[in-house]
C-alpha cells in the first residue's frame, strides 16, 4: 500500500538553483478526464458533449483547466522540488484549450530561491502537441524540510 512506505523526500532548498529545468509530456486519455470528472462532480458539457462543444467557438471538449494545474502540480511534488514539497501560491492563465487526446508538454523553470522563507518560484509554460501554449504562468512553492530525526521509545507519540 502506498500510504505505508516510507518515501524518499524531494530536494532540500540548499540544493536548488536557479536557472534548473524539468520538462516532461502527459498524453490525456478518456480515463484522464473521466476520473477528474468524478472525483470534482463537475459536469461542465464543454467538458465532455461532443453535440454541444461542436457548437461553441472551440469546437469540440476540451481538457478542465483546473486539471492542467494538477499535473503541474503533481510535476512539483513528484520532481522539483520533489516528495515533500507544498504549492503555496499559483498564477496560470490557459490562453489556447488543451483538447481530448493532446499532449500536455509541460516546462517548469526554477526562477527564484529563498532560502530564508524557505520559498522557491517556478515558472510554468505547457503546450499542446502543435507547439501553441495551453498554460503559463508562476507557481510559489516551498520544498521539502529537513527532518528530525524521532527515536523509537522517546515516548513523543504517547497519545497515539
């Protein structure tokens, strides 16, 4: 079960410069859209009706923004900075639609670190498979902390 392992931490703030890079691609899928769709309740129809997308200026459905923010998202807690870290603050605009079945490819650019906050920016930029920008846009992130080390008997989970 995932929830038992323990897991290895992302990168500590000391060790994140400015100037780093992470790019990846996430082909969206049916099941992509119908599990989001699930987990919020939302049925936005420019979301999942062919007959009513056909007639509005984009077309056909299109991919819920608010889904693109959680693969980029899940890129930070995954790789930079890594297991550990928390999105404080984000700012993404979607000025194109990502549609069904595109590909989402994601470049996340650190821009700046703040050691005494504990805080780091990432730049965000996401196309679509024919190069027009999908998302962009500024996440505030802080990375993972340094943990203490707990001794076993030190009686600091007593209530548990």
């Amino acid at each position: 079960m995932m929830f038992n392992k323990k897991r290895r931490l992302g990168r500590k703030i000391q060790t994140i410069k400015v100037g780093e890079k992470l790019e990846l691609t996430k082909k969206i899928e049916d099941k992509d859209i119908l599990l989001y769709l699930g987990l919020t309740d939302d049925a936005n129809p420019i979301f999942i009706q062919h007959d009513y997308a056909s007639q509005t200026p984009f077309q056909k459905p299109i991919v819920p923004q608010i889904m693109l923010a959680g693969i980029i998202t899940s890129a930070i807690s995954k790789y930079l900075p890594g297991p550990g870290s928390s999105v404080l603050k984000q700012h993404l605009t979607f000025p194109k639609p990502l549609y069904h079945y595109g590909s989402l490819n994601l470049l996340l650019e650190t821009i700046a670190v703040n050691e005494s906050e504990h805080y780091v920016e990432i730049k965000v930029e996401g196309k679509d498979e024919f190069g027009t920008v999908v998302v962009e846009g500024i996440m505030g992130v802080c990375p993972p902390h340094e943990l203490k080390s707990i001794a076993y008997n030190s009686g600091t989970f007593e209530n548990f």
